[in-house]
C-alpha cells in the first residue's frame, strides 16, 4: 500500500473477521488471505500430514470467511478479498481492483 502510494488506511481493526486494510472513510475493508489457510482453490495447498485435523479446519476457515463477508456487507462494508498469490504474482491488478472500489465507495463523488 506504502509503495502504491495509497493512504488512509489502518490495520489492527476490531471489525469481524480482523481485516488486513481498512478505509475508514470509504467503508471498506480488504483480507489478504493466504493460499494455504484459506483453501484456495487454484493453489490447492493440502496438508501431508494430519489430514484429518487440517482439512476440517481449513474448511471452518474457508466457511468463517464467507460469514465474516456476509456481515461486514449487511453492516454496509465492502469487502475485497486478495489471494496471496495474486498479491505476489500480480500486485497491479489487485492495487487497481482497489482503486476502482475506493472510487466506488468515496462520499465526496
């Protein structure tokens, strides 16, 4: 966000789900959520040991997020979602997904 050049925003919230980012001004939060603890499917991260442990608990991971979405929306939060993959392999596209929702979201348009 730094090197972007993006201010305005804050970490360490106490909303649900203890997002990344958050944007005070717009009402919007972002979760950089990573591959492996969040299940995500094009990475398709499994554990090779305690399988039987680690899949049930990436699958409570993966259904907390939703609710957290869910609620952070009907609380009137927009919510992006990053997979660390995407922040690694294209940060610009996720900087202008970013951009695009500020916009959307700025009280002064």
């Amino acid at each position: 966000m730094r090197r972007a050049g993006r201010v305005g925003w804050r970490r360490k919230s106490k909303l649900v789900g203890k997002p990344d980012f958050v944007f005070t001004r717009f009402r919007l939060v972002v979760f950089v959520d990573g591959c492996y603890w969040h299940g995500c499917g094009k990475c398709s991260l499994k554990s090779k040991s305690n399988t039987a442990y680690w899949g049930p608990k990436i699958a409570g991971n993966m259904m907390r997020d939703r609710r957290n979405t869910r609620q952070l929306r009907a609380e009137g939060w927009s919510v992006i979602r990053i997979w660390e993959h995407d922040l690694k392999t294209k940060p610009m596209r996720w900087l202008s997904r970013l951009l695009v929702a500020i916009r959307r979201s700025d009280p002064s348009h």
